[in-house]
C-alpha cells in the first residue's frame, strides 16, 4: 500500500465578494437650549452571495465541495441615544442613556428540508443554539417494578435511571431520536445593548458612573461545566455536588444525578445546559476633588486632583460562576476582575 494522490476540495474558480444591500435613516435633534439632544437611525441590510457550502448534495459524492456564494441573511436594527446636560448655579451635571438592537434572519443557505419542520435553521437567526428540549428528570414513577420503563414514557438511547435526563417526544413517535432537536434560546452575541452614564461637577467635587448591560443573550455550558469528574485536570464544581439530583430534591434539582454510564446522556446538548446571559454592570465610578488655591500656585502647582475610581464594581446576572461578557469555554478558569485605583493628578 503506498500514497497516491487525491483530489479532496474542489475548486471555485467563480467565488467573488459577497455583497449588500443597505438602508440607514437617523435623525438628529437638539432643544431647550441643546440641553436635551436624541440621535436615532434605524438601518436594514440584505446580505447576499453569502459564502457557504452546499448541503443538498448526497455524501456518496466522495469529495468534498468547496464554497460558493449562496448564502442569504438580512439584518434590521436600531440604535438610539438620548442625553441631558445642564447647569444649575455652579451645579453642572449630565446624564445620558443609549439602545441598541440587531437582529438578523437566515433567508437561504441551501439547507436539506428536514423531517420535521422545527429542525429547520431557515427563517431563524444565526448562531442559536440546536438540541434536544429538556422535559424533567427521571424518577421512580416513571419505572414498574422491575425496573423497566412504563409504556407512556418516551423511549430515550441509554438505560435511563431516576435522576438522569428526561427529552421531550417532539414528533410524538415515543422515541428520543435526533427527529426531536430544534434551535432555542438565542445566540452568544446580545440582540440587545444598553447604557448609562451620569456625572455632576460641584465645587471641585466630580463625579461619574457608566452602566452597560445586554439581553436577549444566551450562554451554552460544556463539558467541564456539565460533566462531573471529567477526563484530565477538571475542576468539580461546587454547585454540581450542592444541586445534583437526589431523591429528595427531585425535580427541584438543578444538575442531572453523579454518574458515569450515563454522563454523556446527560450533558448532551440541550436547553438545560443554556443559561440566560442578560446582565447590568457598573462598568466604570470615580470620585475626585479638584484644588485649585493661591497656595498651591505659589509653590508652582497649577492644579491638583485626588480621586478614586473602580471597574466592574457590581454586576447583577442569572450565571453567578462565571463573567457574563465573556464566552463560556470548556476551561474558563479565570474569575472577572473587580480594580479599585487611588490615585493625585498634579499640574504645574
């Protein structure tokens, strides 16, 4: 047996740019002597020739097909931005709040029309999360008394035991099979951002602050996250042992029961394993005190500012164990970083 040579991806010889279509309409506006200003635009985009592989083709082509410019996608959004400043006496303060939403919907990617039309990605966004539905945990009930499955449950891949992961029958067929997956949730990036800033000046006195937050977000667990005890150096989490299934926690639970048989069952992709990622954060706060006096310009100091600042300060999500912001991994060991600085500018 010796190497021979073989034609793998095929060439594209016709691949070009993709190319888009877009809209954008803002408007601009400041009243009450521009104490009050808005900026809105609203924007609308339909992107195609789309790089992508073709996914009608049978696989007893033996080779594999490079890309090609199908693909479809439109994206629609808005972004508004609405701000106050004003000055009463010595008092100066400001305060300003902006939105953005971006949504976009898979309009063609030559997808294979699927058994059932809940497994379809056309017409959904891109990058959701696709799986089984998570129905509940297994429990005694479920069993007759020699152990077996009773007729009305769903027959799942493994020998389920109580404790172990229950998926819903979406075709109504009674068994488990990859015909009961679909897309749920949303995907990594937010479809919507917000923030907030405010500050005053008061006599030497300042202050400022920055909140941001995101919804409509999601954040999808693996492996070390969802498999207790797993292969080489993975840590076992706290809230594993704390919320694993027992007989007294039941379906109040909120991780499958310890097991080894069963663990891939149950840390298979599922919306049980997809946290909601939306948070608020204090990003930024400062306080400082400005000097400016007779004194100071004597010895040659112009101007001198003692202040104190911090980042990431408070932060309010539904994950707990892990920064929001960022994108869970399989190893995502390193904690967020709350930083206090204190510190004097000096100006001569």
């Amino acid at each position: 047996i010796q190497p021979g040579a073989i034609e793998k991806t095929l060439g594209n010889p016709d691949v070009t740019w993709e190319t888009s279509a877009k809209q954008n309409y803002g408007v601009d506006i400041k009243t009450l002597d521009s104490r009050l200003s808005l900026s809105a635009d609203f924007f609308y985009e339909k992107r195609r020739d789309i790089l992508s592989q073709r996914k009608t083709i049978p696989s007893i082509i033996a080779v594999d097909l490079p890309l090609v410019n199908i693909g479809k996608v439109d994206n629609y959004g808005y972004e508004l931005a609405l701000r106050w400043q004003d000055q009463v006496n010595k008092f100066n303060y400001w305060t300003g709040f902006n939105v953005s939403f971006a949504r976009n919907e898979v309009k063609y990617f030559d997808e294979v029309e699927p058994n059932e039309p809940y497994m379809a990605q056309t017409g959904r966004p891109i990058g959701l999360n696709y799986g089984y539905i998570f129905d509940r945990f297994f429990s005694e009930d479920d069993f007759d008394a020699n152990g077996k499955l009773k007729d009305d449950i769903p027959v799942h891949s493994v020998d389920a035991k109580p404790g172990d992961a229950m998926y819903k029958d979406l075709n109504h067929d009674n068994v488990i099979d990859s015909d009961d997956k679909t897309y749920f949730g949303y995907g990594e990036n937010p479809e919507y951002i917000f923030g907030l800033n405010a500050g005053f000046e008061y006599k030497g006195f300042d202050f400022s602050m920055n909140w941001t937050g995101a919804t409509n977000v999601s954040r999808r667990l693996e492996e070390d996250f969802t498999r207790p005890f797993n292969t080489g150096d993975a840590p076992l989490m706290k809230w594993m042992v704390e919320e694993r299934w027992t007989e007294e926690k039941g379906q109040s639970a909120q991780f499958p029961r310890f097991t080894q048989t069963n663990r891939m069952h149950n840390s298979q992709m599922s919306d049980f394993w997809v946290r909601d990622a939306s948070y608020l954060r204090l990003k930024n706060l400062e306080i400082g005190y400005t000097l400016n006096t007779d004194v100071l310009k004597k010895v040659g100091i112009q101007k001198l500012r003692v202040f104190a600042n911090g980042y990431n300060l408070l932060t309010f999500d539904h994950l707990g164990f892990i920064d929001p912001e960022s994108k869970i991994s399989n190893k995502n060991k390193y904690p967020n970083t709350r930083i206090y600085n204190f510190g004097v500018n000096v100006n001569f």
